[in-house]
C-alpha cells in the first residue's frame, strides 16, 4: 500500500502540470469545455472496456478449457466483438454528430482577421468585407501582432490565413486547432466562458522559429475589449523625438509601422502600441525595456530563425534610445 501512496505522490506533479494557460485540461471555452466533456467519457468508457480485456486475458490464461468453452467463445465473439462495439461506437457517433452544430452557431461578437507570419500573428480588429475570390484576408481594421484581444461569453470570429506556409492557429484552453493556408480563408470561433490570458501556438511546423512561434488570447468583459480596440486604433503615444529619428534613421521602417510617424512598413509586426502587449517576440519574452534591447541588438540569438535581422552593429545609444521610445508606445 505504501508503494501505492508513493506511485501516486510520484504522479500527483505531472497531472498538475497538465493544467495552465496552455492546456486543454483548463478548459476555459465552449467548445473546450464540450471537448474535454466527450475525452473523460471516452477516457472512462475505454478504462472499463480495457479492464474487462486484460480480466479476460488473465481468465483465460489461468483457466483450464472448460467443455462448452467453444460455445462461450462464439457468444463472447457475437456479443462482445460485434455487437457490443456495434452499439457503443454508434452511440458515440451520434453524441459526437449531435455535439458538431454546437461547433458551428454562428459567431455573434467582433470578426477578427489573424495572419500567420514567419514567425509570428498579424492581428487585425474590425475587419471589413469578407474573404474575396481570391481567398485572401478582408483588409483594414485596426493592427497589432501576437496578442488577441476577445470578449468573453460572446463568440468571437477569427478569420485564418496566411501568406507564404502553413501555420495552425491553437489555443488549448479555448478550443481545437485550425491550420493557416496560403490562398485560403478558414475560420474558427472562440467563446471564452471565463475572463483571462490563454497561451496560443503554432501548431504546425512552419521553419525554424516554429517553436517560439506564441501568442496570448485576452478575454475580457465586453467593454473593457471596446475600450482596448478603441485604444488600438489611435495613433502612437509619441510621435516625434530622438527615438523616432534613429528608428527611421537605422530603417526599422522599412519593415515596422508605427502609426502617426513616417513609419509604414508591413513585412514585421506592427509596433504602434508595442509597449501595451504583453509579450516581446510572439510570446517569447517578457515586454520590458532590457528584453526590447536585448531582441534589437542579438535578435537571431534570442529567437533564432526570426526574419528580422540583428541589429548589433548599431551604436549602443541607439538601440537605447529606439528601445526607450517603443517602451514609451503604449
Ligand atoms: Cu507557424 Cu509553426
């Protein structure tokens, strides 16, 4: 018994770190829930089924043949191997079956546009139009990267695509995964039951930087979510200055925008209210003015396989000085 209570004691740390941020087991949306409602029924069902198997096993491996054990055969093979599975499969598929409607009640929050890009999440809010013949994204909106900001107890569209290779947009603790591909829109909706950050990732491999390819679902009141999109769209905090001159001076530009600067750059992420997110490099690091430095100067040692190149051989000053200014962009 006391070898038991250990195995349990062993085991007690690796079924807490199945919950989190990131985990399926801390489901905190609708269809999250639903999903992980069908595993522990499914989990219980086969536990039974298996349990049945290996007494079987044993019996019959311990058991000496019986004079009518052909016939217990033939039962236990028309019984337990056909119509046995015959029923308990047809129940699940119609449990599951019954369950998909569910999946696909149409979205009654905002619509939001997430593009996968090598390697992180362009993020758009109020998108318009819908995906046109050409399969490509409905444009506009207002942009920001790596962090999606949803309301919660509403179901919140999110329109997936992506330029060049395939990516998977996956929030465990939402709901299931969808794949990013080129030329095509697809869309998953996500109802959040309960206000929080969730951990997102890439889930399909998409090049180097694939493993460090995060993001963060905030669910907030409906209100606070308004607030922060109105907040999204306004321009930068500050828009002129030393920063602004050695970010445009050093071409960061050429690849960033910063709203209400000359800064209009598409290829990276979006850096107008950078300051206000959460994390520095598509959920890699924690935002602050060292980790900022740090991303400018060493960029490939900190994320390696990221597109945007190091910036090393820039004065120490100035790297200063375009990091204090995007911690200034809240
Ligand atoms: Cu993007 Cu893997």
């Amino acid at each position: 018994r006391a070898g038991a209570a250990k195995a349990v004691a062993a085991a007690l740390p690796v079924l807490a770190s199945c919950s989190g941020p990131q985990s399926t087991f801390t489901a905190a949306g609708s269809e999250s829930e639903s999903i992980l409602h069908l595993f522990y029924v499914m989990l219980a069902g086969a536990s039974v089924i298996w349990l049945f198997v290996i007494g079987l096993s044993l019996y019959a491996v311990r058991s000496t043949p019986a004079r009518d054990s052909a016939r217990i055969g033939v039962r236990l093979i028309v019984w337990g191997g056909c119509v046995f599975p015959t029923v308990v499969l047809a129940l699940l598929l119609y449990w599951g079956l019954e369950k998909m409607p569910g999946y696909r009640r149409p979205a009654d929050g905002p619509r939001i546009a997430v593009s996968g890009e090598r390697f992180w999440w362009r993020v758009a809010y109020d998108v318009e139009g819908e995906p046109g013949i050409v399969k490509s994204l409905p444009t506009g909106g207002v942009e920001s990267a790596n962090e999606i900001w949803i309301p919660v107890g509403r179901r919140t569209e999110i329109l997936l695509g992506s330029p060049d290779v395939i990516h998977s947009f996956w929030v465990p603790a939402l709901a299931g995964k969808t794949d990013m591909i080129p030329g095509r829109v697809n869309r998953i909706v996500l109802e959040p039951l309960v206000a929080g950050v969730y951990n997102g990732v890439c889930a399909e491999f998409c090049g180097d930087a694939h493993a460090q390819m995060g993001l963060r679902v905030v669910a907030v009141p409906e209100a606070e979510y308004a607030a922060h999109v109105a907040a999204m769209a306004e321009p930068a905090a500050v828009v002129s200055g030393r920063g602004v001159d050695a970010f445009l001076g050093n071409g960061c530009a050429a690849c960033h925008t910063v709203r209400g600067t000359p800064a209009a750059g598409s290829v990276g992420p979006d850096l107008t209210h950078v300051a206000s997110r959460l994390t520095l490099g598509a959920g890699l690091l924690e935002n602050n003015r060292e980790n900022l430095t740090a991303f400018i100067r060493a960029t490939d040692h900190v994320k390696p396989g990221v597109q945007m190149p190091a910036f090393g051989m820039l004065p120490d000053d100035d790297i200063a000085v375009i990091a204090n200014w995007l911690g200034e962009l809240r």
